[in-house]
C-alpha cells in the first residue's frame, strides 16, 4: 500500500521539474534519438548543406569567320581553386565528345581555353570529379570569294570559290542556279558540277545571258556534309548549302531605245524584213532574228574568212598573188566568179565550217535550190551574221586579220551604199559586205556590218526582200542605220 503512494509522489514530482533540468538530464524519444525543437525549444535537426559545385561557360563569338580562333571561358562555384576542368568537342555532325584539353581554376576560381574549330562544333565542359557540366555551340562560317563579270554577247559570268575542311568532298557536287533580272522573279538556269580546285577548295561557276541592267543570282551545292559550315545567308528554297549575290550589266550602243526604233522603223515598210544588232556589249536583239533568207553576195564574207582560215591550216601565212586575184575582186567589187573560184577551193564544207565556228544556228545551202547554185544557194539569218561580222576579227587567223580588215574596208565606192554611206560621215570605220539579186518584179537587198568608232565596236544586219526595186531596199537599209545612229 505505501508503495504505492511512494511511486505515485515519484511521478508527480517528475511532471513538474523545470524545462531546463530536462535539457541537462539529455532528456530522449522513445528510440533514443534526439527530439524535435518544439514551441519550448528542444533540440531539431541539422539544417540545408552546402549547394554542390557548379560550373559555367561563355564564348568569345557564337559565330566566328573559318580559320579564326575564338575564346572559350567560364567560373567554378562550389569547389577550391587549382580545380580540374576538362574540354570535350564534338564537331558536325556531333558525334560522342572527344576530350579536346584540361585546364586548372585560377585563384578566381575562372578558366579559359583556346580553340580553333573548322566546322560547326559543340563543346563542353566538365568539373573533374563532379557531375558539373556546361555547353556551348560556335557556328563556323566558311570562307568564299565571288566574282561576277560582264562577258560579250549578253552574258554575265558568276565564279564562287568555296573554302571547306578537307575531309568534306564536294568537288563534282551539283549546283542548281537562278537569276532574276531588275526586280524580277528568279528562273532557273542550267546546272552545273563543282570543280575540285584542292582537297580544300571547289569553284562553283556559269555562264548567262541576261538583259542590260542589275540581275540578282542564286546556287545551291548538295553534297555530303553541306551542313558542316554555317549559312547565314542561305537562300530561300535551297535545301543544301546556297550563295546568293548580284551584279550589273552595261548598256551597250546602240541603246535599246534606238534599237527599238529602228524595230517600228523596219515594220513600216513594205515586202519581207528582219533586223538583228549585237550592241557594244555583245548582246543581240532585233527582229526576225533567225528568219532565213537567201544570201544575195553576202555569203562572200564567209568565203573570205573560209579561205584565209584554209591557207593557215595549209601552214602558209601570207596572201600570195593567186589567192589576192580572187579574194579582192570578190569582196572589192563583189565578183561572181570570183566567189565561185573561192568556193570551188574551200566548197560547202568550208563555209559549214565557218559557220560552226561563229556559233551560227541557222546557216545551210542547200544542194538543190531553184534559185541558184553553188554559193548562191545558201540561206542566211540576221542573227547569224550579225554575230559573225561582230566576232570577225578572232575568227580569221591572226596573220590574216589586217587583210580582211582592209578588204571589208575599201570595197569599191559604187557598191558603198546602205550602211556605211550613213555611217561613215559620223565618224565610224564600217566593215562590211552587202548582196543584192533581182527578180522580174521584186527585189532582195541586204547588208551585214561591223562600225567602230567612238571608243565601241558594234554590228548590225538588215536583210529585206519582196522590195519594188533594189532603191527601194538600199533606202530601208539606210532608214534603218540613221535610225539607230542618231
């Protein structure tokens, strides 16, 4: 009985000890642990530990010209300086990093590294002995150079030589272009195929024929790894690796002003007409450029030309008195049979021959025509003869030049109408060979010539037929030419 009440005092006396007697008497939990800091204070649990260790990178440039180098740097948080940090790479098209270089933390806790990338490269950096990473990205750009030039007859030529790493192969990849003239809307143009310059460089090159005035072009390679190299400047479409650019073609003389008046010239008069210029720029327009005509006596400059070009393949380089008993009848005063002896030396071959070489298109003689035989039976464009006079000079053999030059110079006065009457007192040099042939009641007259003077050198052909008489022509002909000149 006394026990009890013994034990109950015990407790009683226990419940009201002070709150700091139960902290130096270590007071536990059930499972021993240290209690929970509650409203009285009791002991709690440790607090959040130190963030772990962090790391950062930067790049001088995101994007960086191809050969350059570019800075890569960054800081450490959460580690001691003199701390490992390692560069990985992983180059187009990022496959697994390689280990590039390592590097120790200065007393900043900063780091920097060097690198030299040849293609679009991702890299990344590691804190040795941590999971601590971070990434960046530099886009290369490749080298290129790009050349556009005016040619002749018209055309626009555009050369892109292409710096790559060498292990990309591009050389033969291929390229499709397009050009747009003024403001116009792109076209697409012939195809071509890179050229393998080295294992380091392809020339991606055309050739157009474009209007006068400012054009716009495009190419676009597709190659293995086109991708390798950034394109800030891809154009639109182009799925590949792409260049764009622009240039300019001069105006030539005569303008396309004058060109076009002598076109609405020509259409107000009478019988079968067709007029083609190729200006000082080499670029050909007109009209009825590729209609065929009978030759008249013009085809005797081609005769001329087929000749000079048979004695330098014989390897003979000066006109001797045989071939001058001809050649200088023929075009001096425009002699049957004198062409006829031309041509039974170089025949139909000859003349086919010449005109392969002057790029004509539309040139034939046909061996039985009711209108003649032999030379006269040839049939002739505009076109054709204005690019043949115009290119003259570089289709004679280069001894023969200034012979045929003087020939198509001094051609008798009575046979000097149309083109150099008018010419001639404006202070042009005409070359030049007409051809005229009656008929009952009508009349074909026609003149190819080539002018230089001014500092130009440009040709034009006017071929008529279906004229009343052969003045009626010759008036056509000299409309046409004060037309253009003036």
């Amino acid at each position: 009985m006394l026990g009890r009440w013994w034990i109950a005092i015990v407790m009683i006396a226990a419940l009201c000890a002070s709150p700091s007697a139960l902290a130096a008497a270590g007071a536990t939990g059930p499972t021993g642990a240290t209690g929970p800091t509650g409203p009285t204070g009791l002991t709690g649990p440790t607090g959040p530990g130190p963030p772990p260790p962090s790391i950062t990178l930067h790049a001088s440039a995101t994007s960086i010209a191809s050969g350059r180098r570019a800075t890569l740097y960054g800081t450490v948080a959460g580690a001691p300086p003199g701390s490992t940090v390692r560069l990985y790479r992983s180059p187009y098209p990022y496959p697994v990093a390689e280990l590039e270089s390592s590097t120790i933390t200065d007393a900043a806790n900063s780091f920097r590294f060097t690198v030299f990338p040849d293609r679009d490269t991702r890299y990344r950096v590691l804190l040795l002995g941590t999971t601590a990473t971070a990434l960046v990205e530099l886009d290369v750009v490749g080298k290129t150079l790009t050349h556009v030039k005016a040619l002749t007859l018209g055309r626009a030529k555009v050369v892109v030589v292409v710096f790559h790493p060498r292990d990309l192969h591009w050389g033969h990849a291929r390229i499709g272009w397009s050009f747009a003239s003024g403001r116009g809307r792109f076209s697409r143009f012939p195809a071509t195929r890179a050229i393998r310059l080295s294992p380091y460089v392809v020339v991606l090159s055309t050739t157009a024929t474009l209007p006068a005035g400012h054009f716009r072009w495009r190419a676009c390679l597709r190659a293995p790894g086109d991708k390798a190299l950034a394109n800030p400047r891809l154009p639109p479409g182009c799925t590949g690796r792409g260049y764009q650019g622009g240039g300019s073609l001069p105006v030539g003389f005569p303008s396309p002003d004058s060109i076009a008046r002598a076109e609405r010239y020509l259409a107000s008069r009478g019988g079968r007409t067709a007029l083609a210029v190729v200006d000082s720029e080499g670029r050909l327009s007109g009209v009825n450029l590729n209609e065929q005509f009978i030759t008249g006596s013009v085809v005797k400059a081609m005769l001329l030309v087929a000749y000079l070009r048979r004695l330098d393949a014989m390897g003979q380089h000066y006109v001797d008195s045989y071939s001058a008993s001809f050649l200088y009848p023929m075009i001096n005063v425009s002699d049957n049979d004198a062409a006829t002896q031309c041509w039974s030396i170089v025949g139909d071959s000859g003349l086919y021959a010449v005109a392969r070489a002057a790029g004509m298109t539309h040139f034939s003689v046909p061996t039985s025509a009711p209108w003649g035989g032999e030379w006269g039976t040839a049939l002739l464009t505009a076109a054709d003869q204005a690019r043949f006079f115009f290119e003259m000079d570089s289709l004679v053999p280069r001894e023969f030049v200034g012979y045929a030059r003087f020939l198509l110079s001094h051609i008798a006065g009575y046979e000097s109408w149309g083109i150099p009457a008018i010419a001639r007192p404006l202070g042009y040099t005409v070359f030049f060979k007409a051809g005229w042939r009656p008929s009952p009641d009508i009349f074909l007259v026609h003149q190819i010539a080539r002018l230089e003077g001014h500092g130009r050198t440009f040709s034009m052909a006017v071929m008529t037929d279906g004229d009343p008489d052969m003045g009626y022509g010759i008036d056509t002909i000299q409309g046409v030419t004060g037309t253009l000149l003036r």
